[in-house]
C-alpha cells in the first residue's frame, strides 16, 4: 500500500511538472529587483494589491515615475455582471461575473530610453455564480456574498494574469 502511495505521488508530480506547473512564487517572477512604479486613476486597494504581489516577486516597487526603471499603468478596472440563464418565467437562475484590467507598461525614467513602449492590453477574469432561489432577504444576502467573495477571487486572478504579461514583457 505504502509503494502504492509512493508511486502514486511520483506519478503525479511527474505529471505536474510535465505540464509546466509550478508553485506560487517558484519561479521568481522575472522581476529580480527592477525598480517599478505603479500609477492609474483605480482605486487604491487594488494599486495597493498589485504592490504588494510586486514586491512578493521581488520588484522594487518605487513612488516616483522618475525613479522607476518601468512604470505600470492600470487604466481602467471594470466588473461587468450579467444574467446566463433564467427560469421559465425570466428570472434569473445565474450569473456571471466579468473581472477586467486594462493595463500598458511605460519606461520609467531611469529606463536608459531603449525601452519600447508597450501596446494597452487588457486581462480577464470570468467566473459564473447561481441566484438566489427565492426572495427572502436571508438568500439575497447570501447571493451578494457569494458575488462579492467570487469577486474578491476574480480580481485576483486578473492581478495575477496581468503580473504574468508584465514579467513577459521585460
């Protein structure tokens, strides 16, 4: 049973590795200490949750856009939540939930000016969530917990995704 386990386990990390899976952080990111600024008309809680995934991926995340060697811009944040399915007589049965960032990567000003500027681009998140099943106030309130936790997640996956294009883009 024990060899069974054993294999089992190799099998799967073979598996893994094969896939190009890796663990949060494993790769470094490609970072390495690049000085970088963060600016956008977003709010602050989501400049402030990119700065900090910045920083856990070893980049020196800097005030000034004259102290940065690459300046990323988050231009616009936009949720969208539209209805995917209906009941018989037209309401909703589920929803789905559109995270979206749209983003360019700038030269800072300590860039040396052989830095191309890079194209807006734009990263999504979409997950789909099931309505409240009748109109009390208690399943209305559990479906707006449930959209706000799903929303939570989708913005950071789209953080995620948006770190991931900016590191290929080094």
């Amino acid at each position: 049973m024990r060899l069974a386990n054993l294999a089992l386990v190799l099998l799967l990390s073979i598996t893994m590795a094969g896939c190009g899976w890796q663990l949060r952080g494993a790769a470094g990111g490609g970072f390495g200490d690049l000085a970088i600024a963060i600016e956008g008309g977003v709010s602050q809680p989501i400049l402030d949750q990119v700065g900090r995934q910045l920083r856990d991926l070893d980049a020196r995340v800097v005030a000034d856009r004259q102290a940065a060697e690459r300046v990323l811009v988050i231009r616009d944040v936009r949720v969208d939540r539209r209805t995917v399915a209906t009941d018989a007589d037209g309401f909703a049965e589920a929803y789905e939930l559109r995270y979206r960032i749209d983003f360019r990567l700038e030269p800072g000003g300590r860039s040396g000016g052989d830095v191309d500027i890079g194209q807006a681009q734009t990263v999504r998140a979409t997950a789909a969530y099931a309505a409240a099943a009748d109109d009390n106030r208690q399943g209305m309130q559990a479906e707006d917990a449930e959209a706000e936790a799903l929303e939570r997640d989708l913005r950071a996956q789209a953080i995620d995704l948006l770190l991931a294009r900016v590191s290929r883009q080094l």
